[in-house]
C-alpha cells in the first residue's frame, strides 16, 4: 500500500505539470506571431496614409 500511495499525483500536481507544458509551448509561437501583427499594421498604416488624402 505505501509503494501505491507514492506513486499517487494529487489534482493539483497534474495541473501544475499541464501549466508548465501550456508555459513551454507559447514562447515558440510568440515572436513569429509579434513579428506578423506588426508587419500587418505597419502595412496598413503605409497604404492607408496616401489613399485617404484625396
């Protein structure tokens, strides 16, 4: 029995471990998705600028 009970995870340990692996997945897409944002803006601020004024 204490060989089982030590091999036991509580809820909380399991949402620890799925937060950390959520953690590590999100900074791989970060700087690509910043990256593309503000490429979008920036293009839409560049064209917007001279069609507007007439």
């Amino acid at each position: 029995m204490n060989n089982d009970d030590n091999n036991i995870e509580t809820r909380q340990e399991r949402r620890q471990k799925r937060a950390e692996k959520r953690r590590e997945r999100l900074p791989k897409h970060g700087k690509n998705l910043v990256k593309i944002y503000r490429d979008a803006i920036l293009k839409r601020l560049r064209g917007k600028g001279n069609s507007k004024k007439s």
